[in-house]
C-alpha cells in the first residue's frame, strides 16, 4: 500500500465532523457512534473514516484493535479540501 501524508484537520473539516457526531449521535444512539478509528478491510487496507456507526457489541468491545466490515454500519468521510485525491489515488 501507499503511505500517505495526513493534512492537518482544519477547522472547517473538524466543525462538520463535531456536527456529524452529533447528528449521528442523535439519530443511532451515542453509544454507536465513533471517531476516528481505522476500520481493518484487509492487510494492506486500513481506512480512517471521520465518523463511524457501529454494532453495540463492537463499540463496547474495548480489546479489539480495529473495527472490521462487519461492525460497521455508516461511514461518512468529510472532503473539504481532499475530494480529487480521495476520489482517484485513495480510493485505489
């Protein structure tokens, strides 16, 4: 895989996620909702998305290392100034 540079999160990308978490909080429960943390698709595959809906079970599960496919249930990746990259080279 690709190592990529992490931007710096500028405030207008941490305004709408703070929103997200609490649209999401309010919608799924808090209990469900986390930022951020790496979802482990594969070896080599290890997005961090911005706000994440889990399972229950996995968000109490604290001896876990990463969430899998499986205990995701929404994603939502913020785009403010990184859309052209995310969309082609990030997207693999």
């Amino acid at each position: 895989g690709d190592i990529v540079a992490k931007m710096p999160i500028r405030y207008r990308h941490g305004r709408l996620q703070t929103r997200l978490l609490f649209l999401f909080g309010k919608l799924f429960g808090q209990e469900s909702v986390v930022t951020p943390v790496t979802v482990r698709f594969s070896e080599d595959s290890l997005p961090e998305p911005d706000v994440i809906v889990t399972t229950a079970e996995a968000y109490q599960d604290e001896s876990r290392k990463y969430l899998s496919p499986e205990d995701v249930r929404l994603v939502a990746e913020i785009s403010d100034t990184t859309l052209d990259d995310d969309l082609t080279r990030k997207a693999g």
